[in-house]
C-alpha cells in the first residue's frame, strides 16, 4: 500500500519533500533511542498545516499509518518509524510566527527548537521555562508530544503548564484548534503528552515567562549520595521551592569529566546543582538558607556562580551526563521513572543493590527536588548476555519506582520502549479505559500505532477480561 500511496503523495507535496530512496530513509530509523530501530516506508518533509493534514487525509484512504517526528531526540521509541507507513518530519516548519510581549505569549510551528523560542525574546527580558537537557536540538512539538519537563520543572512546571493553545491535524485529517479556554472537558491537557496517538501538533501557543531579577547558582560537593539526599529532603522541608535541584552520583560525574571537563570537586560521591531565582531580597534569603543546609548535610565543598559564564559551567557537567557516559561505556540504557522524594533513599539503595546482584553499573542523574530519576545503566554490548541483564536491571528498577509509589515516566514517555511495562502499573481496566480515549480521536488506530499500550484494543471491540497472569509477566521477569 506505501508504493501506491507515494505517487499521490507526489501530488500534494513537492517532489523533492517525498523521500524514498532506501539510504535517505536510514537516516530516520530511530530517535535517541538508538537499539530500537525501522526503516520508515516513506519520509515526508511537509512545510504547512495544510500538507500535513492532506497527507494525513491519504493515509486514512490507503489506510496506512503514519508517525509525526520532530527532531528526533526522544528518548523512548516514541518516534520510531513504521516499514509499512509514512514518517511525517516537521524539521521544515520551522518559524517563530508571532510574539505578544503584553499579553506573554508566542505562536511557534512545530519544528521550532526549544531553545530558539528564549532566543527570540531574550533581549526583551523574556524566556520560555521549560528547558530539556536536549533543549538546543529538540523541538516544541516533540515537548509537546511526550510533555517534556526539563531541570526546572520542579518550580515552573512540564510542557502542559506553558501551551496555551494548538492548532492540530486530527487523525481523519481535519485542522482543529484546541485551547485552554475552552469549555468542557480539558481536550488540550489529553492532547499534551500523548505521544502522537492523538494527532500532530502544527502549531503552538506558548506562554512567555518574564526573566527573574536575580539568579543565583550553586553546586555543593558530597561525599556521599546519602547526604546530597539529606540536604535535598532539608532545602524543601523547608518550604523552599529552587528553580532546580539537579544530582549527580560518583559515576555520573565521572562521565561528564571526561566529556567535557566540568571540573567538579575531586573525591565527590555526589554533587546537587541547586538554582535559586526571583527576587533579589528572596534569592539572597534563600541562598543563606540552602548554603547551611547543604553544610549541615556535610557539604565539603560549596561553589556559587559569579557570572553567567560560571553559571554555564556548573551546568555543563549536569546537561551533558546523558552523552557524556558514552566516555565510560560502550553502550547504555536511559531509563527515566519517577518516585516520591521521601523513597529516593530507599529506591537509590535497591539500584545498588541490583548493581551488586547483576555486576551491572548504573550512573545516576535526577531531577532531585521531584524524584524524576534517570538511571543511565552501562553495559558492553560486545559481552555476551550484558544487555540482557542490563534490560533486566533497567525494569528492575521501573518496578522499584512503581513499588515506591512513583510512575514508569516522569518526561521521557513510555513510547515503545516501555509499553511492555504498563501492566504493571495499571490495570486491564485502567489501560482499556485510556484506549477509549485514544479510540475517540483514532478509531482507525492509524496515528502513531504500536506506542504505549502494549495490546492496542480495536476500536469497538468490547475490552476484555483477563484473568491469570499477564501475557508480558515472563517476558519482564
């Protein structure tokens, strides 16, 4: 069906946005995600709302399915391609369409990277919050798709908290508007993280945040993980909400020295990344309280930023950890799950334990003022059975999250990656009630297929009741 599909492709887009040559094609096998991979059927590079929504239209004719892909840097399989489908890419549209200073907010397309929509009002005193480790390179309609967060969620908030609007090609192919004023049920909330199974962003009205007055960075040394938890559980027990609190174990640093030379304090068991902003009399106060904080909690060395190239330095080390492991290991697992604050000590010490168990070592970076944690687990892809037991350690440690009370994702979704996982966190009630949801924007189920859910229900197949254990239990143990 893709063969017959791509000459009517032809007829709505330019020539030279339909990509079929096999070796083109490679390029868009898979997103960050890299041991997931498939070659798409067909690429399409489309400029407008109204090329996405034509070839949307042809897909639901041909009953093809189709995958939105922004920049590719997703980091769960969310944008893994079909053989048998098209692979839309939204790298072209690109514009930063308008801003309104006074009313804070800006209407971008969805190719446009996150970081360029601080840059476009930066010298007007303004940013866009939300900021991904990958902030450079990842688009908004990505963010939008898997509702990214980033180091400074924590105070500010996820994706879903800064859309104030969408402009979406619906499944059958329609372009429909979603807002936040909008009455009724929340529809831009459920389009918001849903990972492309819903539709495709085409463009996005973000809200503008005003630049703080002042800002102040520090990085605080410990010898131990234990005591970088100590002062992360103190600084919030006592009503201090930081713009961030990164943390990073013993191998993370180690990754990121060799990288990129971040030069953090030797002999350092754990460092916290903590930013501060606001108001200058609020920064200061603050700062004086999370200082003594992090020296009672046996901080043996205390680093504050003076200018904003010091700033980018401190957070060199910490936005480069995901990359940076590759310095120490051929190959690795980002996995991302989430738990309450109060269990970070006891989740951190069960991956030590697993570490132990499976001779498996993991490297630990999280957005520590949450519990958002991301676990890098290590391993040499040319051992045999080193994957293997590094893929167990890495559900091992989705089952300790789940056990702890947290979820099996804070920011980087669950894509293909970890749908085998949704079982064990909802159940069959739960999992045919989101797909009723799904059902009602995609009856066809051409949108995004395969992601998510790990048995998709046909649409007007009455849900089945399962008993005994889970297909996927023996294939997770």
């Amino acid at each position: 069906m893709v063969d017959q599909l791509t000459g009517r492709l032809r007829e709505v887009l330019p020539d030279e946005a339909v990509i079929t040559d096999p070796v083109r094609l490679r390029t868009y096998e898979c997103d960050g995600l890299t041991y997931h991979r498939a070659t798409p059927g067909v690429v399409v590079l489309p400029e407008t709302a109204e090329q996405i929504a034509a070839v949307v239209r042809l897909c639901q004719e041909f009953q093809v399915p189709f995958v939105a892909r922004g920049s590719g840097t997703g980091l769960s399989g969310g944008a893994l391609p079909r053989s048998d489908g098209v692979l839309i890419v939204t790298s072209r549209m690109r514009r930063v369409l308008s801003v309104d200073l006074d009313a804070r907010l800006a209407v971008v397309e969805p190719g446009v990277t996150n970081l360029a929509i601080t840059e476009a009002v930066r010298d007007a005193g303004y940013y866009y919050a939300p900021d991904p480790s990958s902030q450079q390179i990842c688009s908004i309609g990505g963010n939008v798709a898997e509702n990214s967060g980033g180091a400074h969620c924590l105070k500010y908030g996820f994706t879903v908290n800064h859309v104030l609007a969408v402009e979406l090609v619906t499944p059958d192919g329609d372009i429909v508007d979603l807002s936040a004023m909008d009455a009724g049920y929340d529809l831009l909330g459920a389009f918001i993280g849903s990972e492309g199974t819903l539709g495709i962003a085409t463009k996005i009205t973000v809200r503008l945040s005003r630049t703080p007055e002042a800002v102040t960075t520090m990085l605080a040394a410990f010898t131990t993980i234990e005591g970088g938890g100590r002062a992360v559980s103190a600084i919030i027990g006592a009503g201090i909400v930081p713009a961030a609190i990164e943390m990073m174990d013993a191998l993370a640093i180690e990754a990121a020295e060799a990288a990129v030379k971040c030069e953090y304090p030797a002999g350092a068991g754990a460092v916290l990344v903590v930013e501060l902003d606001g108001p200058e009399t609020e920064v200061e106060t603050q700062f004086a309280q999370v200082e003594r904080i992090c020296r009672e909690a046996d901080a043996f060395e205390i680093r504050v930023a003076a200018s904003a190239e010091e700033r980018a330095a401190i957070w060199k080390g910490r936005k480069s950890a995901f990359a940076a492991v590759g310095r120490i290991s051929p190959a690795y697992i980002v996995q991302d799950g989430v738990v309450p604050r109060t269990a970070l000590g006891e989740v951190l010490a069960g991956i030590d334990r697993l570490q132990e168990e499976f001779g498996i070592r993991v490297a630990n970076v999280f957005h520590a003022g949450d519990g958002n944690l991301h676990p890098l687990v290590l391993f040499d892809d040319g051992v045999a059975g080193e994957g293997e037991r590094a893929e167990i350690v890495s559900g091992r440690i989705l089952d300790l999250c789940i056990e702890h009370g947290g979820s099996i994702t804070g920011e980087h979704g669950v894509g293909v990656d970890k749908s085998r996982y949704m079982p064990r966190m909802f159940t069959d009630e739960d999992l045919d009630t989101m797909q009723l949801v799904r059902c009602a924007f995609d009856p066809g189920n051409l949108s995004n297929p395969g992601k998510v859910f790990p048995t998709p229900r046909l649409c007007g197949e009455v849900p089945v009741v399962r008993k005994g254990p889970h297909p996927f239990e023996a294939e997770l143990l």
